[in-house]
C-alpha cells in the first residue's frame, strides 16, 4: 500500500504492525509521550500559534496533490460480477462465523497496540464498542444470514447483547463511546422484534432491553439535540459535543424502535432531527460537529465536501426518515459527490491516526460510508441502482482479504468484525432481488433467551 498520509503525521505502522515514530522503531513508553503531547493543550496552542504560516504552503501541496498528482492508496477497483459479490459475501460471512466470541459477542480488546486506541482507552471503552460491534453483527446476520450456523450464531449474540447491553455506562469525563453501544444495540433489538412472532417469550425481552436503549440515549442527549463520542473542553453530563453523523445513526435507531412499539419521546427526536438539519450545508457537506452556527471552514477542512464523504448518506437517510424534504435529486447528488471523490476514503483506508489525511478524513469512515451509502442507493429507482451498485461493490470487494474480513481502521480485534459487518450488509443489499433468500425464521424457534 502507498504512503499518502498528509504530511503532518510521524506516526505510523510498518508492515509487521510495529510502531514506527519518526522514522524509527518506538516503544509504547514512547508512543504514549508523543500521544500525550499531540493531544495536550499547550501543543494545540504552539501548533495555532503557527498554523497561519504553514497555512498557504498545505494549501498549495493539497491542491497540486489533489489536481495533478494521481494518489492511490489501494488498487484501483475492478469491475465485479454478481457471482464475485457473491463469493466476498459468502467470505465475509464465514469470518463473521468464525470469529465470533465463545460469550457470543463480536469483537474484543485483544491486540492491544495496534494503532492508538490503546492509550486511553479502559474497560469501559471495550465494553461499549464490544456491545457496538456486536449489535452490528446481529443486523449481519438478521440480514444476510441464511444458514443453520447463522441462525445459531445470531442467538448467541442476542443473548450476549441483552445480558451486557443495559449495563454499558460512560467510560470517562472525556470518553463517551457508550452512545455507540446503545445506538447500535437498539437498532439490533428493533430488528429482533421484527423477526419474532408478537407473543414469542423473546419478544418480551428484547423490547425491554430496546427501551432501556432508548432511556439511555435520552440521558446522554446534549444540549444542542445530538450525540457525540468524546466530550472536549467543558466535560459535563449529559455531554456537551455532539457530532451530525453519530445523531443521524440515533435518529434511524430510534424510528427502527418506533416501528416495533417502543416508547420515543417524540420532542427528543425531533430536536434529533433538527440538530443534524443544521449540520446541512448548501453545497451538500455536513458539518462533522453540531454547530450552533454551521461552516465549511477553511478549503481543507473536514467540513469540506471531500471531507463529508462519509457523513452524506448517513445525515440524508436521517433527514428522510424524520420527514424531512430529502428529494431524490439530493439522494443522487450526495451519491455523485460520494464516488466522484472517492479517492479521499481511499487515501485515509487503513491509517492508524485519525484525521491524518487530506480534508481530515479518518480511516474509519470507509466502511461506514458504504454501508449507509448502500441504504440510499436502495431507495432510488432501478435505473440509479444500476449505476451506483457496481461502483458500490468494486470500492468493497477490492479491500476484501484472504480470510474474507474487511477493515479501515487498526483498533484491537474491532476492527475486522466491524468492517465486515457494514460490508456484508452493504453487499447483501446490492444484490439483485431474486439472489437475495428469504429472511430466516426468528429466533422464536430456539431456546428463549433467560434473564441474567
């Protein structure tokens, strides 16, 4: 893989997965002083103090770069037949087998030192993203799945999910990953209602689970509407930092559970559904944060377009579930502005530093983008389908690996779970109707899940 990073990190990964700062070897002693620095606040301070004058010289790199240097990070894509979407799903879906926790979870905090997560976070943090990743996995498999083993397999992760979800509290003063878990977890148990017949023993359960959810995401709702994962300067409760995208995946959580008869406070979710409406700019970007007052900021910023990629479909399906005017028009012009600038997600694909590359775009965005990407192309006519689906599928299938997993961002043994997950589904849905199988019976015909 080329090294596109933008020039203004020295920390990275080499092929072994050793750390590498500076150019030479580091210890994790070391990694974690440098880490330390670059996130304090007097090294902030120094870095604005001399931004203005390193200002026009990126600049002018990011255009040439952008303009006239082709830069590639992965292989380029490559057209794929329906029988090779198929094959990367059929893959992918072993994995996610495969890989699955003996508790029935997926994802853990093994592997500890690849990429940076390791130095803040604490047990907390893995059990919010373990209950995450976990509820990701179940809609995988609710959706894609069609064997005996991912029948059984998805079992095993409701009942991991009920038995941990409810107890999932916020990891720190700062670190507040735990909405991740109660968004994903809710829109896991919403689906599981829809797969159980109305007076199953499961169903019981998993709306209680789904209101706690629910409760919870009332309590850790800012002030401005929205959800965040972090809490920057003012370190309050509920948070005080909200981003459009983590509200946008509230927002779909929280009609999902609608749907199925739970309980949603109808102005909370409208003050959700405004808070990612002021995200919207003219030109089609969302704004990565909640603002009060919404900008582009400057030409490279994350506000941009090319750094908005990711955050467009997902903010556009919010907006449209909440019964807001999305028009089609709008749907296909986030798509156009999605694979026309491509090359941004691919340049940021498996960095290990957030926000290192051109228009601050973060390796983790790659298979997020897909996946929400994929729910949009699926609203549109067929005719839209045909178009966006195959480029839809050779961005995914060309990060496909040996053992079938998929990931963007180095984050313990997240990371491949995750990756595959969003990915399968994204693939599953692109698939013409008549390859798609029936949805398997729910889980009503096993074992009831028993209270902890």
């Amino acid at each position: 893989m080329t090294d596109c990073r933008f020039p203004i990190s020295d920390f990275r990964l080499d092929p072994s997965r050793k750390i590498i700062l500076h150019g030479h070897p580091a210890s994790k002693w070391r990694c974690r002083r440098w880490i330390g620095l670059r996130y304090s606040k007097s090294f902030r301070r120094s870095q604005s103090a001399i931004g203005n004058r390193k200002l026009a010289i990126r600049f002018c790199l990011l255009t040439l770069a952008a303009t006239s240097i082709p830069v590639i990070a992965q292989p380029p894509a490559k057209p794929v037949t329906t029988d090779g979407v198929r094959s990367a799903l059929r893959r992918g879906m072993d994995f996610l087998l495969n890989n699955q926790e003996a508790n029935g979870a997926w994802g853990s905090q093994r592997n500890a030192g690849i990429g940076i997560d390791e130095f803040w976070s604490n047990p907390e943090t893995h059990r919010s993203w373990q209950v995450a990743v976990t509820g990701l996995g179940l809609l995988t498999m609710s959706e894609a799945g069609q064997s005996d083993a991912e029948a059984r397999a998805y079992l095993r992760g409701v009942e991991f999910l009920i038995n941990n979800a409810a107890s999932i509290k916020r990891p720190s003063e700062w670190d507040t990953d735990n909405t991740w878990a109660y968004v994903y977890a809710l829109q896991a148990l919403a689906h599981a209602c829809t797969r159980t017949e109305p007076n199953a023993p499961n169903r019981e359960r998993f709306r209680e689970i789904g209101q706690a959810m629910i409760q919870k995401l009332d309590e850790t709702q800012t002030p401005n509407g929205g959800w965040g994962y972090y809490d920057f300067e003012v370190y309050a409760h509920p948070g005080s930092w909200a981003t459009s995208f983590m509200t946008a995946v509230a927002v779909l959580a929280l009609y999902d559970a609608k749907d199925v008869g739970l309980t949603v406070d109808p102005k909370r979710l409208e003050a959700a559904a405004r808070a990612v409406e002021r995200c919207r700019l003219p030109n089609g970007a969302y704004t990565y944060s909640v603002d009060a007052i919404p900008s582009p900021g400057r030409m490279e910023y994350i506000n941009q377009v090319k750094g908005s990629l990711s955050r467009i479909p997902v903010c556009n399906l919010a907006l449209l579930r909440a019964g807001r005017p999305v028009r089609q028009e709008t749907l296909r012009a986030g798509l156009d502005q999605f694979f026309k600038e491509h090359k941004f997600l691919d340049i940021a694909f498996q960095k290990p530093i957030p926000h290192e590359t051109y228009y601050y775009n973060s390796g983790y965005f790659y298979f997020f983008g897909h996946y929400y990407a994929a729910q949009v192309i699926a609203l549109l006519p067929k005719e839209d389908q045909d178009r966006y689906w195959p480029q839809l599928q050779e961005h995914i299938v060309k990060t496909q690996e040996s053992d079938g997993a998929m990931w963007d961002y180095p984050m313990n043994s997240y990371h491949r779970p995750y990756g595959t997950a969003f990915s399968m589904m994204a693939l599953h849905r692109s698939l013409p109707k008549p390859d798609v199988a029936p949805q398997r019976p729910g889980p009503e015909s096993l074992q009831p899940v028993p209270k902890p």
